[in-house]
C-alpha cells in the first residue's frame, strides 16, 4: 500500500539522520555537518558527511547519498516500506494496517512451494550421488581432488542417465505438473510430455545468502553439450542477483572476497582454506552482484581465467565493483588457467603469495586499455590519453582521482598538468573521448546523450547547493527544458518549495517511496564536477546552461507541430539567446557565492 505523504513526511521529521545514522556510523562534528568512515565503501580518510540542516548523507568519495530512508535502504538492504516501517517503530509512530492483496498472498505461497520442491530435489540428487546411478559422478568428483567432506558440503549431487527420474519422485510426492514447471527443472513438450531439465550431469546446488536452495547448475558426463547447464530464472532464482558460494563465504574471516568463474573454481578454493571465494552464475559480474558483495566486504580480489575472455571480463567487473564502492585487484594466475589448476600445481601456499601481488584494478584496466592503441603513434598516444582521462572521471574523490592521475602519467610519460587539464575538459563538457578505436555511430549517440544528461544532473545539484540560483536561472532556463520527465519534475519541486521558501531535498524524496526511484532522486543531488578555481565554475555554469538549452531546442524542434507557430518563434528566440551565451555576447550575472 502507498502511505499518504503526510505520514511520511511526519516520519522522517521525527527521525533526525544524525541521530540515525549514528547508530551505525561513528559521526565527529565539524562545522555545519558530520563526518565519519564511509559504511558504503573502504575508506581511511573520512569523507562520509551528513547534514542536520539538508537532513541528507553524503559521500565525497563514493558519491553515495540520499535522506534518512535511503540510508536504511543502502545499508539494510531494506524496501522503502521496511524502512518506513522501521522508523515509525522508533519514533513510537503507528502505521495503519497494511492489507495483502489475493495476489500477494498467492505470489508468497508459490514462492515457499518451490522452495520446498528445490530442497527436495537437492536431496534426491545427493542421495543418486551415493547410489549405483551415480558412482560416474562420484568418480569424477574424486577425480577432480575433491574429498568426500567437501562434497558433503556443498551438497553435490548427480542426476540420472534417465530423463524422467527427478519427475517421477516429484509426482509421487504429490505435486502437480503446473507446480512443477514453474521450477525451471524440467521441460515439456508434446511428444514426451514432461521430462527432467538436467540428467547424466553432476550437480551442484544454488543457494541464497539464506542457504535455501533456488537453483541448480550441471555439469554433463562425457562429451555431451552444452557442457554446463543452469537453470533458468524463476520466482525463486534470479542468477544476477547471486553469488555461488556466498551462502558460506559471507562468514568467513579474511578481508575480502575472492569473485572467480566457475563452481568447480569456489569448491576447489573452499577446500583449499581460502573460504571467501564466490562465482557469478554463467553470466558476466553484474551491478547486483557487486552490491550485494558489498554487503559482506569493502574488497574484491578478480580472479578470471588467464585467457583473452578472462582478461576481458575483468574489466568490465572493475567499474562495477568500484561504482558500488569496494575496492578491486586483478590476480595474475599464468601460466595456470585457473584457480583449480593453480592450486593442484604449486599449492595453497604459492596461491595465497599469488592474491597478495593482485594488481589495482584501476591500473589493470589503464594497462588493458593501452594494447588498443599504437603508442608508437601520435594519434594513437592521444587517444589513449583521452581514454585514461575518460576513466579518471569514475573517481569524485579529488585526492583518489590525483592519486591515480600521477600514477598514469609517471607510467605513461605524460604532464600532469595535461592530463590534468583534459580530464577537466571532459567533466565540464560531459564528455567522453571521441575518438576511440572502431567505435560505432550508435555509441558516439548515447555519449552525447550522456552529456545532455550529467548537464541537467549538475544543474540541479547546484539548485539545491545555492537555492538562490533557482530565482536567476530564471532569465535563462524553464523547468520544460529540463528535457528528462523525471529531471523536469524534480525541478518544478525545486521551484515550488523555493517559492514556499525552504528548499528542502529530503522531503522530495518522500514523493518517490521506490527504492530504484529514489536512489535515482538522490543522485540528482550528488553530481560533481572536479573544479577548482572560481573561474572553471564560473565557465562550467556557462557551459551547462548551454547544453540543457542547446538539448531542449533540438527536442521541442523535433516534436514541434507545424502549425504552432507562437511555439516555433519561441524556438527561434531560444536559439539566439543559446548563440548569445556561446558568443558571450551575453554574460550570465548568476554566481556561485
């Protein structure tokens, strides 16, 4: 049920974020604001600030920030209704009952039913393991240096020769063939009716944080393709949003995880003492699965096979690993391919040596990206250069962004005052190199779209840090050119309360009680641009106006109807006034101070 937004706002009111936040952070008071050690990403320095005037968190160096509920969201991983609930309770606040729908109540039981059904299939495969049916996959397993223990533990199983085994021992049990498709462990068609997903295949249980089995991956007996096999996703099993081997790994004690490829790699590593070790389930490291690391630690250790696709796949995990603020090293494993076959050559020992020298990830993928390019050539050394200063920009905390500047130019023979210089170049235009190697048309597109975007984001994290600039902005910017339906209203909001005289970004977020939607909201009070000097805001102020303005010509012009002509010479007034500001035959009399 939706809450009136009263009560929320009466809530949020009685829940001061210092206070809160409090309980989970320790807080030291300077000036206006509080800081701390940022609970969303390792850090040693303080850069966690939180406002009791705003009423807002904020991290300088991961960017996380939002209101009270969307700190509880982050960190306890709660819905925005769990941290609604949970604030009423503290501040002695009585929700109204909350009433499920027939279809709510529906969704649940199905969900525990096939929770039932998998735990039962865990329990048949395991059991095969041990009988005549499954002395080849029991075999292997040995073969593969697995102890008996270690199979126990992960609760390995192995399905039968037989395509119908698991679905007749269902059937006996009672279930129906409607239940039973929805599990994802057979299929149906109309010659062989219902038949089992996975047979001749050793098994290996997926399971939630919460040990509860939710899928299952195979791996076929001989020659037989494809070689692995998952199953598909279900109400129970979304295969981005878990890890294998997280159920045991979020108990272990070392510092960090270790996020490898394959099941065989997590098993091989547990059983070896390196208990931190997880997997992505047959698909590349996703977003949910680097938040829901950060979970359970502040580090991440990449271990992909040495391989072309394992070097690959590394980098496109580094940013994601980053942006969810955890820390990354790439472990160099040649001449073994992987971590299973490391550890049967040399050892637990040699490996643990091996973690210890894994490379920053940032650097892993500057070095990465230099293969791509002839830096042999001129043209080939300054689009290079364009793609680091590119990177620099996932860093907002200007001392880790200098940090990683010096260790690029020292390594790369460049200026730091060049590279400097470029990287402001590209924030302030929103940017990103042009020229890059065979880079498609479709690409160059959602760049420019891109610097349309972050144009508006800054503006209105500047609305909300100078709320004086919302009265001038008048002469030169509509709410309607903030052509982005959700940007568009957060502005008109922005000017409402204005108008009523306090703006007040906290409660702006009570209008938006989705927890996508509202960590969307609190972005768009958080955007940075690395800028020092009062001249560089003052130019970067220029430039933005530009670009929102510039983006909601071309919009209105393209959607414009041909018979509006009081529309078209406002389009016409608006492009003068845009070829004015360009020319600075105008000065824009809007400051920062």
């Amino acid at each position: 049920m939706r809450y009136s937004e009263e009560l929320i706002e009466e809530i949020r009111s009685r829940s001061d974020i210092v206070d809160v936040i409090s309980g989970y952070v320790k807080l030291k008071r300077k000036g206006s604001s509080w800081f701390g050690l940022c609970p969303f990403h390792n850090e040693k320095s303080p850069s966690f600030s939180v406002s009791r005037d705003k009423q807002m968190y904020y991290c300088f160096g991961c960017g996380a920030g939002g209101n009270v509920f969307t700190f509880l969201m982050e960190y306890e991983n709660f819905s925005f209704v769990e941290a609604l609930q949970f604030l009423a309770d503290r501040a002695g606040i009585q929700l109204p009952q909350q009433e499920y729908s027939k279809e709510a109540r529906q969704e649940a039981d199905l969900k525990s039913q096939l929770l039932k059904i998998h735990k039962e299939a865990a329990q048949f495969y395991f059991y095969q393991l041990k009988s005549q049916n499954g002395k080849t996959a029991y075999q292997y397993l040995l073969d593969r240096g697995l102890s008996r223990e270690t199979i126990v533990h992960f609760g390995l199983g192995s399905a039968s020769r037989y395509s119908g085994a698991l679905y007749r021992y269902l059937k006996e049990k009672g279930y129906s063939d409607e239940l039973l498709i929805q599990t994802g462990l057979f299929l149906q068609d109309e010659k062989r009716g219902m038949y089992d997903k996975f047979w001749n295949r050793v098994m290996f249980p997926i399971m939630d944080v919460n040990n509860r089995v939710i899928g299952f991956g195979g791996r076929v007996m001989g020659d037989g393709k494809p070689k692995y096999l998952n199953s598909p996703e279900t109400k129970i099993f979304d295969k981005s949003r878990n890890l294998y081997g997280l159920n045991f790994a979020r108990s272990s004690r070392k510092k960090n995880l270790i996020a490898c490829e394959g099941y065989m790699d997590v098993i091989a590593m547990h059983q070896a003492g390196f208990d931190n070790a997880v997997a992505s389930l047959g698909t590349a490291l996703t977003a949910a699965q680097a938040s829901l690391m950060k979970r359970y630690t502040d580090e991440v250790l990449l271990l992909y096979d040495s391989d072309e696709a394992g070097r690959k796949a590394a980098v496109r995990a580094i940013p994601l690993l980053r942006r969810a603020g955890l820390g990354q090293k790439v472990v160099d494993l040649s001449p073994y391919k992987d971590p299973d076959e490391f550890i049967k050559a040399e050892g637990a020992q040699a490996f643990e040596e091996r973690l210890q020298k894994g490379r920053n990830g940032f650097l892993f993928q500057v070095d990465a990206a230099g293969k791509e390019f002839d830096l042999g050539d001129p043209q080939g050394q300054s689009d290079f250069f364009h793609r680091i200063a590119s990177m620099l920009l996932e860093f907002e905390d200007e001392i880790e962004r200098t940090s990683y500047l010096k260790a690029a130019a020292r390594e790369y023979h460049v200026k730091e005052e060049m590279l400097s210089r470029l990287v402001n170049r590209l924030a302030v235009n929103g940017e990103t190199p042009v020229r890059q190697v065979q880079k498609p048309q479709s690409v160059k597109e959602k760049e420019k779209e891109d610097g349309y975007e972050k144009a508006q984001k800054l503006m209105i994290t500047w609305m909300v840090n100078v709320p004086d600039l919302i009265k001038e902005l008048d002469a030169y910017l509509k709410p309607e050119d903030f052509v982005t339906p959700l940007y568009r209203e957060v502005v008109k909001m922005l000017r409402k309360q204005y108008q009523e005289g306090e703006v007040n970004p906290a409660r702006i977020l009570n209008e938006f009680p989705d927890g996508e939607e509202q960590k969307k909201i609190a972005s768009l009070f958080h955007a940075q641009l690395p800028l020092e000097t009062k001249e560089q805001k003052k130019q970067a102020l220029s430039d933005v106006i530009c670009r929102i303005k510039e983006n909601s010509i071309a919009w209105r012009t393209e959607h414009l109807d041909p018979a509006d002509m009081a529309g078209l010479m406002e389009i016409m007034e608006d492009k003068k006034q845009l070829e004015n500001l360009k020319g600075r035959k105008v000065q824009l009399h809007i400051s920062f101070e």
